[in-house]
C-alpha cells in the first residue's frame, strides 16, 4: 500500500514523510488505568508509503473481557491466547524510531503505557500522530470523524470494524488521504512528543469522597458545624490527619486541601502558624479552631441541604424566535493586571444567560439576516483588534470564523499585511474566494448547494452564547469534548487546563485542578486530551459527576512573557464522543495583553448541563488564576 497518491501530483511527502507504526487495540472498557487490551494489531510503514511488516494478535487479560456486543471477543476465544508481556518485545520492536499512529491516538497510546508498565517495560515512542487531530484540521465535509464515516470518504473498504487487523488496515487508508490532503493545504502535521513516563505519574490517586451537602457557610462562635461545611487542617495534629479526615467526612463535612473565603473554619492547633493556610484564614477572616474543639463539634454536626441530583437528561429547548448575538459583540475588556486582582474576588460571575439557542435537525440559510450562513471565512492580516472585530462581523451575518487553513474554508477576506501570509500561495492555487473588507458590508449569499456541505452544520456561538447539551434518556450519555484550537505557534507553547468547581466557585480539592501534570481527575470524569501542538481538548463525562460539581471551567495559559495578542484567535468547538459531530463552534479574541484566558463554562442549570462561550481574558498569569479557584499552589 502505497502513501503517494499520484493521481494528487504529490511524487514525495517530504514534511509528510516518516517511519509510521500504525495501531489499533480492542479493549475491555474505556479506562486505561483500570481496563486491559484485549487485542492489538501494528502495521509498519516506510517514509515511501511501502508497508514493511504487520502483526496482530487475540491477548489474554485474565478478566472480564467487557463489551463482547461491541467487539465479539469472548472468555471462549481469549482462551489460549498470549498474555501482553509475552508479546510486549515484539509490539516495543515495531514502535521503536517510529511514529505511532492511531485514530484517538491517546486511547491507545494510554493503553499500550499501561500496558508495557505492567509488564516492567517502557513503551518505545516518542512521537504520534493522531488522524482523528489530523482530520479535524483538514475538516472535510463528513458528518462526523468515526473511522467508518472517513473511510467512506476517503474511499477505503472497511471489512469488519471493531476488528483490530481490518481497522489497522483501514486506518493505512485513512492515513493515506489525509497526508494527501494535508499537503494540498500545506497544514502541519499535530505530531505530539511522547516522553517517556512511568507507570505511576499518569496513575491517578484515589478519588476525595464527594460531600453530599451544600455548604451553608462559616462556622459561628461557639455554633455546631453543620454538614457541607468546609474544613481545612494545618500543622501538626495528635491524632492522624487521615483520621481527623476520615471522621469528619463520616460526618457529612467537605474537607478542603486549602483555604479560600468560601472556607467554614481552619483546624489547626498553631493559630500563630506561618503555613500559608493560616495566612490565608487570617487575610479572609476565616473561623479557626484548636483540634479538640473540632473533635468535640464532631459530636454533634448538624444536618445540611442535600445537592440535588446530578443531571441525566436533558429536555430540547424551542428555537427562539430571533436568535439574540447576531450584531456586533463587544470586544473583551483588557482585564486588570495581576497585582490588582484579589485572586477569587476578580473571577468573574456567571452573567445571565443571553441566548439559549437549540441547533436545527437540518441546516438551513436565512439570506436576509445571514447572507454568510453556511460560510467559513479566514482572516488574514491586519492589527489584532481589527481582525479581531473582522471575525465578530463574520460571526454576526451568520458566518463561521476560521482560524487556519481547510477544507471547509470558503471565502478568504484580506486586511493589510495579509497578502504576506504564507498561506496566500496555497489559497491561491486552491482558488478560494479572496475579499477586502468592504465584501462584509454587502456580502454575496452563498446559495443551499454551496453552503450545505454537512447535513447539521455547528451552531456559530458568539461570544456570551450559551448552548444546553443534549443528553439522550434511553442509552449511555456520551462524554463531551471541548476543543480548543489555534494557529501554530513557534517559540512559546498553550496549555489547556480545566477547573471542577462546586457552588462557591471553589475546587473541592487540588484534584479538581486538570492540567498537564495531572491530566485527569481523581475518578476520571474530566480528562485532558492532547491533539497537537495547536490542539488540546477536555473530554468531561458529565453523567458521572458528583452532585456538588456545579460547573467545569476551561481555560488555557500561554508560557513566559507572551499574550494572547501574539497567538491571536483560538476556536473552541463542543462534540458528543471522540469522534462526534462538533454541536457548537466559538471563536474567541483575546485582547492584546491577556496570559491567562476563559474559553467556555459547562454548568448546571436545574437539571440541564449548558455550554457558555466565554473568552474573557486577564493579563496575569496561570498561578493566579489557579489560586483564585481555590488550588493551593506552593510559592
């Protein structure tokens, strides 16, 4: 099988061109710390496009083999089969200086680290390359990014999907015409560095018992405590801390790893203490207690509010009759800098919602209010803040603003200096439609041949507008995908990170803080997923959230002493599953000196989780941020 398409004039990949393993493994259940492979197939490829070996095998997990319904694989046939470590030198040779590719490459590569670290083995990568993330740069005309839909696309036969062989296979094909068309696009490959890690830094720790309280605020001078109270300890204790804990949460109390305003009293029996709790109670005026007081008050919690039940369902919500944020948006304000922001008093508030909008079953374009429906516009050139208003007036007549390069790119509109872009060649001799500024004051309608290229297009959110997330009755809710996305940047990096707040807009502990140390919380609902180099995606199962999750809170951090203004637009796109159709695309502009920036909100309300595109930035950096939410963060 060959990955030169000669029929695309492409006679050599050149940046395209490497060693490749490809993967696919079926497994036992969807978590990779806790499930086992159950069967994997590697097929290798030269930098020519020529195969040059394949390997699969059934594998003995000596467990329940999960959903047999899904992939057909039964106690009976595993029997007999090879362990993983018995085959984990075979598998390591065949990824050894190469390129592990795979569709959701993280799945994969996840299960494969556990797997090799189960057998006291490494697994040999360093890079890979997701054609999921790959696919999702090219955007073709699919309806959604499953391996089957881009197979039929591309033209590549599927024998037997969930077959870990055929899908391999399949994925060659797949790999094949998208590397063809990355080229046609001159897109960059997301190649993501794979460092070694051992077994232990991506296992997480055992999950903080939820409180099942609200919590009805401080303790009182000589008050009871109440449950969903939050309490923190500091400084030496007689008795073991993990049994004051464990005793005060058979109580109903929610114990905190730091200290915030939101905090109902600190125990500690150093009130004089210099530890940065103490500091903290004493700067919020936060009650404090000695630790036989609180063993005495231990007695006697009184009862609190029960949160109330995590949602499961979600009834539609009617289309408006004129959906509102369609006109100018105003720009992000240039937040105030970090010294003057008094960490969790300068987070902003859940503003009201401004629309509620419920995507139709079918795309469809209205000509008089969005002549730019159905129509994805790239903005190249110009100061920040005049692309960035460029892309608002796109989004407000109806338009989708992009932030790289296509497929799915219609029309092109040129500020000044944008004629230098090194996109404009390949825009060129693609013939994409190239404007001036002046086509958006009278924009040509595309017409429903032109524009339907899907049949459920994303709903375009401005910023502010807000989504409710379906969630079906009769089968598993899905996880929930936030991308965000950017141009491809040189000399400083992005980090998406994540924040699983309760009522008071506080962590419940630092394991509510997901970043790329600690990519998952402690019971792995909320996962960061790594794309790319200009992609990184939170995946959220919101189904299994404990009740006092409020709301998840996505943000991103740029490194060093670079803004938002260098990096410029960044798209944020919401998908049910992996591989789902995107539901909604936002693209939001920072300012010019933001470090820190709010992408979406996911939150209750009542029993429906909703979607807000934010894009509020602020000039200081991650740790403030992160101090605000309520992380203890060591200076």
């Amino acid at each position: 099988m060959s990955l030169v398409s000669t029929s695309l004039d492409v006679p050599s990949m050149g940046d395209y061109a490497y060693d490749w393993a490809l993967v696919d493994v079926e497994t036992s259940g969807l978590i990779a710390r806790r499930d086992r492979v159950l069967s994997v197939a590697v097929i290798t490829i030269g930098p020519d496009g020529e195969q040059t070996g394949e390997f699969s095998t059934l594998l003995n997990p000596a467990c329940d083999p999960g959903p047999v319904e899904v992939h057909g694989l039964t106690v009976e046939r595993l029997h007999g089969a090879p362990t993983f470590d018995q085959i984990a030198g075979r598998i390591g040779a065949m990824l050894q200086d190469r390129v592990l590719v795979a569709h959701n490459a993280q799945f994969d590569y996840d299960f494969l680290a556990y797997e090799f670290a189960r057998a006291r083995m490494w697994l040999p990568v360093s890079q890979r390359l997701c054609t999921l993330a790959l696919n999702r740069q090219v955007d073709p005309p699919t309806d959604d990014m499953k391996l089957g839909t881009l197979a039929a696309h591309y033209g590549v036969p599927q024998q037997r999907a969930h077959d870990a062989l055929d899908d391999t296979r399949v994925l060659a094909g797949i790999l094949r015409a998208s590397l063809c068309e990355a080229a046609r696009l001159d897109l960059p490959l997301p190649l993501v560095t794979c460092p070694p890690r051992a077994e232990s830094q991506f296992t997480p720790q055992p999950p903080k018992t939820p409180c099942a309280y609200r919590n009805p605020g401080r303790l009182a001078p000589g008050g009871p405590l109440q449950q969903g109270m939050k309490v923190a300890i500091t400084g030496e204790t007689a008795h073991a801390r993990a049994e004051l804990v464990g005793r005060a949460v058979a109580t109903g109390l929610n114990m905190m790893t730091s200290v915030s305003r939101h905090t109902s009293v600190l125990v500690t029996n150093e009130p004089a203490s210099d530890s940065a709790k103490a500091r903290r109670a004493l700067a919020e005026g936060v009650p404090v207690i000695d630790e036989y007081t609180f063993l005495r008050l231990l007695a006697d919690v009184r009862p609190g509010t029960a949160h109330e039940a995590a949602a499961v369902a979600v009834v539609p919500v009617a289309e408006p009759e004129a959906e509102p944020g369609v006109g100018p948006v105003e720009p992000v304000p240039n937040a105030t800098s970090a010294a003057s922001v008094p960490e969790a008093a300068a987070l902003p508030t859940a503003a009201p919602d401004v629309s509620v909008p419920h995507p139709r079953p079918a795309f469809s374009v209205d000509t008089l209010n969005k002549p730019l429906a159905g129509r994805r516009v790239l903005v190249l050139g110009g100061a920040h803040a005049a692309a960035a208003a460029t892309r608002t007036r796109i989004v407000g007549l109806g338009g989708s603003a992009a932030v790289n390069l296509s497929a799915s790119v219609t029309d092109v509109v040129l500020l000044p200096g944008g004629e230098g872009d090194r996109r404009m060649s390949r825009i060129t001799a693609l013939g994409l439609p190239v404007h001036d500024l002046h086509w958006l004051t009278a924009p040509t309608a595309a017409s429903p041949a032109e524009a339907a290229l899907r049949l459920q297009e994303p709903h375009v959110m401005p910023r502010g507008g807000v989504i409710d997330l379906p969630m079906p009755h009769s089968r598993p809710a899905p996880e929930w995908y936030v991308t965000a996305g950017w141009a491809p940047q040189s000399g400083h990096e992005i980090d998406v990170v994540a924040f699983l707040l309760d009522e008071d807009e506080q962590v419940s502990s630092d394991g509510d803080f997901i970043f790329y140390g600690a990519p998952e919380s402690p019971a792995g609902t909320v996962r960061l997923l790594t794309g790319g180099p200009s992609e990184q995606t939170i995946a959220l199962d919101l189904a299994s959230l404990p009740p006092a999750t409020r709301k998840v809170v996505v943000a991103a951090a740029i490194d060093g002493t670079a803004t938002f203004g260098m990096v410029g637009a960044i798209q944020i796109g919401a998908a049910p599953g992996s591989s789902g159709a995107p539901l909604a695309r936002a693209t939001l502009d920072a300012a010019t000196t933001e470090r820190t920036m709010l992408l979406a909100e996911i939150y209750r309300r009542g029993p429906v989780w909703r979607l807000r595109a934010v894009g509020q930035g602020y000039d200081h950096g991650l740790d403030v941020l992160v101090r605000g939410y309520g992380v203890d963060v060591a200076d």
